[in-house]
C-alpha cells in the first residue's frame, strides 16, 4: 500500500520484536521448541485462563475446538451471520451441518433474544444446535452471560470466537478467560490487536479438552504413556490415538507473539483512544458507529460505521471510493456468510438474516490501528465529510 494511504489496519513492531526473532533463528529451534511455551503461558496469563494451546492460525483454533467438542455428523453448530467465513466453516470441516443467529441491530453481535427465540423452537422441532460460536465482532464482547445461561437450559457447548477482541474486557474480567465457554479461540494476523504474522490460540480451564486440542494440532500423536493403547518400546515411542492436523505454530512466530503480549496494553488503550477520538469527530455525520455495550470494554479491532442511507444522495459504493480516491484505505466487514455462493448450496438465502443484511449494506471500515495519530482521525474525518457530500 503506498505511503500516503491510512490503511485500516497495520501491525506495530519494534526492535524487541525483531531481536526475539532473531534470537530463535540463532537458537536450535526454530518449531517445537521453548518459544511456543513462553508464548501460550503470556496470553493465558493476560487472559486468566488454566491453558493455552498455540496454533498455525485462528481457522485452525475454531476447527480443532469444534474437533475437541466431538461436532460431527449429524450434529448442528450455530454463529453469527456477520463474521468472517471460518467461523462458520469450522464446522462443515467436520461434517456438521452450521446454521445462524441474526445479530443485534446495535452492536452487530449474535443476538441473544433471536438466540433464545431460535433454540426454543428448535427444540420442539428436536434440531437444537451442539455448540454456539458467538463472535465478538469488531471487538466488543457478546452478551456472553445471557448466552451461557441458555446454555445451562438447552445444553449446547460454547466457543468463543474471540479473534477481534482480545485486550477487551466483559463484565471486568478479561477476554479469553472463559468463564462464559467451554473454550475461546484467538487469532494473531497482523491487523489483529497482536501479531505473530499468523497464528492462533485456544483458551480453556478445560484440562481433558486442552489435551485433545494439543493432540489433534500434532497429527493426533502423543508421547505421552498414560494416553497409549498399549506399553511403550522406548524413549523414541509415540502413538497416533486419532486423526489429527499439522496446525503447529513456529518458534519465530511465536516469539513474536511473546513480545507483542508485552505491549497488548499499550496497544488496547491506544485502540481505546482513537474509538473515542472517532465518536466526538463523526457526532453530527449522517452515520452511526456500532453501539457500545457498557457491560464490556471493546478490543477495538475494527471501528465500524454505518451510513444513514436515507440522509445523503450517494451509495454505500460511491461513498466507500471516494475514500478510497482520498487515501483512506477503508474496508468492509463482513459479507455476510449466509450470502456466500457455497453457503447458497446449503439452502441459504437473502432474506434470511435481515439485520445482518441491513448492517452489510451500510457498513465501511475505517482505519484502526495503535500508530494511528490523532491527527488521521480529523484527515478521515475530513474525507468523510467530502465523501459525504455534506
């Protein structure tokens, strides 16, 4: 991207990060080594959860959690609408069927009343769902008590998709401890609020569930002689108990990630100021930020708006190049999943999720990220306003 656009999002390193890669590509590890230990002991540490388990990235967190959860054929998982297509597709990669909950026309997040009114129906109808995967999208967390307490009634698992909002908290305790869930799944891409170029974690206080995601992220091996079928042959034995994947992360990654949980926050409070510089700057704008839920703190991950299509005389397009020609490198966040082609093969129509398809058609992504100056949000602000027309 050139210099002079603000792209809406952008990692942050320093020279502690690079001299942690370096020192592991000098080490004797560059996989499988002490690197991945230092890092899932910082991010379960921040987050207050019993374990961590690193992975190649935050699709293979929600696949394996899905994997560690026992989804398969002939069992149902539900998301949100608006999220990106792993979130939902972690569960077709195990044969399961994925159906979804319309979201809250404030926060974008799974409704928890159209959640309720959909399990109750579905449990007359026998189809209630296996596992719920609410999404904490843009950052701010689900109504994660009101959903766990559904859980207790009609019995389905939860995981946490909590790709956007680590940093954040929810009712003052901190993402990822999993209080509300059976596990929460992590992503580091770049643009998330740490990085370790790719990667991802899953949180639990689940022992037995840690075990098995541990397991399965290693082609389903172990070394361990209390999990072996029958007695070991010696100090080089290992038994493959299930299938598994090779979702490893690397050392390098991972001691990048190491040295990013150092700054994570720097890095939320810094994400906070800048949402709070956008509130006071685009007050008066026919637009709408997402609503802010006061039981929860967001991670800040993305900062969304919503035009008032009523109120100007361009289109959501017209609106989305005319930032783009002016150097702010806007994005959208999500199409939503039920309006994918392969999604449409599963009997996925327009019209089924209403509110996600009303939050789509409005919806621009402004830059968010801690390099950010005070001063971009008055240049977006400005190229808004010209977008605008007004």
């Amino acid at each position: 991207m050139a210099a002079d656009v603000l792209p809406y999002g952008r990692q942050l390193l320093d020279d502690e990060d690079i001299e942690e890669v370096v020192r592991v590509l000098r080490s004797d590890f560059l996989t499988q080594g002490p690197a991945i230990e230092r890092f899932e002991k910082a991010v379960t540490a921040w987050c207050g959860a019993s374990h961590g388990i690193a992975m190649a990235n935050g699709t293979a967190t929600l696949h394996l959690a899905c994997k560690a959860l026992d989804v398969g054929h002939g069992d149902s998982v539900w998301t949100s609408p608006i999220t990106f297509v792993a979130s939902a597709n972690c569960a077709r990669y195990c044969g399961a069927k994925v159906d979804f909950v319309d979201v809250d026309p404030g926060t974008v997040n799974l409704c928890p009343d159209r959640l309720a009114a959909k399990l109750e129906q579905a449990e007359k109808n026998g189809t209630l769902p296996k596992v719920v995967i609410p999404v904490h999208f843009a950052g701010q967390n689900c109504a994660m008590d009101r959903i766990h307490a559904l859980s207790q009634k009609y019995g389905f698992r939860i995981i946490e998709d909590a790709a956007h909002a680590l940093g954040g908290t929810y009712l003052n305790e901190r993402v990822g401890n999993c209080r509300w869930s059976d596990m929460v799944s992590h992503s580091f891409h770049p643009v998330k609020i740490i990085t370790s170029g790719e990667g991802g974690m899953i949180t639990t206080n689940d022992p037995a569930l840690a075990q098995r995601v541990s397991m399965l992220r290693t082609h389903g091996i172990t070394r361990d002689a209390s999990l072996m079928t029958s007695k070991s042959h010696g100090p080089w034995y290992y038994q493959q108990i299930e299938l598994g994947y090779n979702y490893r992360m690397t050392d390098i990654q991972a001691a990048l990630g190491a040295s990013q949980m150092n700054k994570l926050d720097a890095f939320a409070a810094r994400r906070r100021v800048i949402a709070d510089l956008y509130d006071q700057a685009l007050a008066g704008l026919p637009l709408r930020p997402l609503a802010r839920d006061p039981q929860g703190v967001s991670g800040w991950h993305l900062y969304m708006i919503r035009l008032n299509l009523g109120e100007i005389s361009r289109n959501r397009r017209e609106v989305f190049e005319s930032l783009r020609a002016q150097g702010i490198g806007v994005n959208v966040h999500y199409i939503p999943v039920h309006l994918q082609p392969d999604y449409a093969k599963l009997g996925f129509t327009s019209g089924m999720f209403p509110e996600a398809e009303r939050y789509y058609e409005e919806a621009i992504t402004l830059p968010m990220f801690p390099a950010m100056k005070d001063s971009d949000v008055e240049r977006v602000r400005s190229a808004l306003v010209n977008a605008l027309g007004v």
